[in-house]
C-alpha cells in the first residue's frame, strides 16, 4: 500500500474488507456442522461445535447430543464466540476508523491490539475442542476434523494477520497521508 504509491483513497478499504471476509469465515465456522466428519463410508460421526450427531449405520437416523453438557464445550464455545465478537468490534470499528477524512491512527492501533486479543480467545477455543473431544468423546472409525474447523482456524489466523497490518500502519502514517516529500535518485552532471 506505501511502497508501491497506490493512492490512500482507493485502498483504505482493503483492511476493513478482510476483517469483512474473517467475520463471515466465523459464521460459518459457528453455524458449520463439519468440525469433525467420519472420513470413510459409512459415515456415522458428524460434530459442530455445539453438537456430536453419531449413526449407526448407513441407513439409520442420525442421534445427536449437545456439548454444552460437558464443561470443556461450554469453554470451547464460550472463548471461539468471545473471539468472535471481538473481531466483528473490530470490524464495526474498523468501518467507523476508515469513513472518518481524517483518520486517527491511534485509533487504528487499539483495533489491531484488540484483534490479537480476539485471536487468543479464538485460539484457546480451537486448542480446547480437540483435545477434549478426542479424549471424552467415544469415536467409531475414522475421523478427521474437517472443513467449519478449518474456517475456524482461517478466522484465528486472520486475526493474528490483520492485527498485525492495523499495529504497524501508523508508522506509515506520513506516506499513507501523503506528508513525505518524494525522493528521485537521479543526479545530473
């Protein structure tokens, strides 16, 4: 965005717009039924993060049961949606920083500090899920933890990144706002 001269005004919106993309990756991560499939036919394991659907076999009905009984899916879920809802802050903040003409960059700071406070919570969700399913949950046949995960982690990691972009934008701030007086590197004789 600074180095290659791209003007501030067309590319202001490309942080907000990520963090747009990470909160929609968190909806489905939350309302995906894929955290863990069966890999193998006949598939008879199926969970989200607030249920585990278990079959029998191929043609049965699919019986499921809540994880919000067990206190480590209570935990899993509460720190992912904390996660979660720091991170759509974020993005309503974010909006609110960058439609603002002058733009506070201290501002913009906080936000990148609250998207790595989001990515801990989310990352001690995704780290608590796992390991508790798999050693309290009895698992039939072959499992793998499957794609609402992956976009579960895809969020994680885009909070960490973009954390990251908001922290260190303001040391551009001058090039960003256009404050530096450009530099040519040709000298004549």
């Amino acid at each position: 965005m600074v180095k290659y001269g791209l003007d501030y005004t067309r590319c202001r919106w490309i942080l907000p717009l990520l963090l747009g993309i990470g909160v929609i990756f968190g909806i489905i991560a939350l309302a995906g039924r894929g955290w863990l499939e069966s890999q193998t036919l006949p598939y008879v394991q199926q969970a989200s993060l607030w249920q585990n659907c278990r079959r029998p076999d191929q043609g049965g009905e699919w019986s499921c049961e809540s994880l919000m009984g067990y206190a480590w899916g209570r935990a899993a879920a509460a720190t992912y949606l904390v996660g979660f809802l720091l991170l759509v802050i974020c993005f309503a903040l974010a909006i609110i920083a960058f439609a603002i003409d002058t733009l506070r960059f201290n501002f913009i700071r906080g936000i990148g500090g609250l998207l790595f406070v989001a990515a801990v919570f989310s990352v001690m969700g995704l780290v608590i899920y796992p390991v508790k399913f798999s050693s309290e949950i009895d698992m039939t046949g072959i499992n793998m933890f499957s794609w609402a995960y992956g976009f579960a982690w895809t969020t994680a990691i885009m909070e960490i990144c973009l954390g990251f972009f908001f922290c260190c934008l303001p040391n551009y701030e001058d090039q960003i706002l256009g404050n530096v007086k450009p530099t040519y590197f040709y000298s004549s004789p």
